[in-house]
C-alpha cells in the first residue's frame, strides 16, 4: 500500500531530511528536526505523490477512496445495522452511510494493522469539516439543527466534529485516544481555535433524559459567545430540573462516553436538545476550545520525552 502521509513530532517522524522529493523541502526538514530532537509541534505531511494523483484525476488516489468507502461502511453498520438508524435506499444499497460533506471533509482514520494497512484494517473514525470546506456545501452539518452564528463569528478557524464511530471489536480506551490524537495534531496543524459538533444520546424521549439534559444545562452551558442555539422548530427544552434537584455524579456517570469525553476537555454544550429521527437519537451541541486538547496532547509528548521513550500516535 503506497504511504501517502507521513506524521512528525513528538520526538518521532515518518521520514527524514533525504525525502525532499516526496516530502518537499519544509516537509523534509521537519521530519528530520523532530526525529533529531528538536522541539517540533506535532504535523504531518501529504505527499507530492498524494497532490500529483489528486492532480491528474481530480479524486482520491485508488487505495485512499478504497479507505474511505471502508470509513463508510463501518458507519453504516454501527448507526443503522447497530442503532437502527434510517437509511435511505441509496444508503442501503450501498451499505454506506454518506451526505453531501463526505466528499469535501477530511476523514480521520484508526487502523488495526493485524486485520491489514489498508481498507480492511479500518476500525474507527471521525469527519472533520473545517470553515472552506463547509462553505462548499452552504454551511456546516450542524446548523441543520442549530443557529451557529456565535460560532461563525469567532475569531480563527473553526473545525466540526461529527460521524464518530468505532467498530465494536475495538471499543477501547486505546482507540479513542488515537483517535483524540489524530484530532490534536489536525487542529495543532491547522491552527484551529474552536471544535463543535452535534453529540447524541440513543432514543428521541427527551423525558427519558430529564435528568441529562437538566445536568448539561445547569453545569455545562456554553457562555453566550459561545453558545449555539437549537433552531426554534426544532427546540427541545434542557432546563427540564432546577439545578437543586441535579445530582451531578450521577448525572455524569450517566452520559454517554463520547459526551462526557467532550466535557473532560473543558467542552460546554448549546441551548437546547434536538430529535433526530434519522438516526434515532437527542442531540445536543458540543463546542470546545482547541487549547484545552492541544495542552493535553503536548503534555503527553513530554512525558514522552521525559521517558526517553515514543509517543504512540500511529
């Protein structure tokens, strides 16, 4: 399978200075300044190669679609197969879930190299959509559901997450940290001040979560510069509880991980819930400040270093 990125930093590197054919010269040099040592932020580098492909055919290289088609599959089987999601009958027939960001975002990829390096070893990922490429497409995934506009006007570039999913052979802390370090070195390489996306919980019974959307409300709220709001036809109430009647231990033992996950970061939630009936799910919005993720991935490294030892974002 042809390499198409390579990664650096951290004290490690794909390649090193004597790739400059394939890495370019800046891409070269900062490879062999991390793998020397020297105090690089974590990047990586696509490959004249992957740019001479994308050149000649307007599309991705063959083995890197081959990737993405298996990313669809696999979230394919866990929200529809798995969640019980709604497809519709192109989605079925494919077997695939897609939508008109799939092919303008970037796909942010695990693979377990036992069950192979290519499209078969695909075992987790994320959609990442940044400001360009969602305005290709007449905005973000989110303001489906939600008025961004707070988030619009802030200042620097903003990255949605969203299509989170890991096959559920490989529900390991392992893989969502390679997944969160995937992310922190994407925002750390593009400079990404903000992170936000839509998070769910199963069922679209929002009394059901009375309790949920009661604690994210009163502990979580996003300060109104921050602060997304469900679209009105679309609201669903988070203050369903007065802030006295939240048990906050058990209100976060009850999350889902991928939400929690967000709030360990520093993460705030918008105004409102919304009822996805496609998927089969109460969303709420998450945003998050990229400083807090990058401080955390930076502080991993040097703790690397320190041991004299690599990180292990592969």
């Amino acid at each position: 399978m042809t390499k198409w990125v390579y990664a650096f930093g951290g004290g490690k590197a794909d390649g090193d200075g004597t790739m400059t054919a394939l890495l370019g010269g800046k891409g070269a040099g900062l490879a062999e300044m991390s793998a020397l040592g020297i105090s690089v932020p974590p990047g990586f580098t696509i490959t004249t190669q992957a740019c001479d492909a994308f050149q000649q055919t307007n599309d991705f290289p063959e083995d890197l679609a081959a990737e993405v088609d298996a990313a669809l599959a696999l979230r394919y089987q866990v929200f529809y197969d798995e969640m019980r999601a709604k497809p519709t009958p192109e989605m079925e027939a494919r077997g695939q879930d897609f939508d008109r960001y799939d092919d303008v975002c970037d796909h942010l990829l695990v693979f377990d190299l036992d069950r192979g390096s290519g499209a078969e070893g695909v075992v987790g990922t994320y959609r990442l959509t940044r400001r360009q490429a969602a305005e290709q497409r007449g905005g973000f995934y989110t303001a489906d559901e939600y008025d961004v506009s707070t988030l619009l006007a802030y200042p620097g570039d903003i990255l949605e997450l969203g299509r989170s999913c890991v096959d559920p052979k490989f529900r390991t802390r392992m893989t969502m940290q390679l997944l969160w370090r995937g992310i922190a070195t994407y925002v750390m390489h593009f400079d990404l001040a903000l992170m936000f996306g839509c998070a769910s919980f199963p069922g679209t019974d929002p009394t059901v979560l009375r309790h949920s959307l009661g604690y994210l409300y009163h502990y979580h709220l996003a300060p109104p510069g921050l602060r997304p709001v469900a679209l009105p036809e679309r609201h669903v109430e988070m203050r369903t509880c007065e802030q006295s009647e939240v048990d906050p231990k058990r209100a976060l033992s009850e999350l889902p991980p991928l939400i929690k996950g967000y709030l360990r970061l520093g993460g705030f939630v918008g105004d409102g819930a919304v009822i996805d009936d496609q998927f089969n799910t109460t969303d709420v919005c998450i945003v998050v400040k990229t400083d807090w993720v990058t401080e955390k991935y930076l502080r991993h490294y040097r703790r690397d270093d320190a041991a004299g030892r690599d990180g292990d974002l592969d």
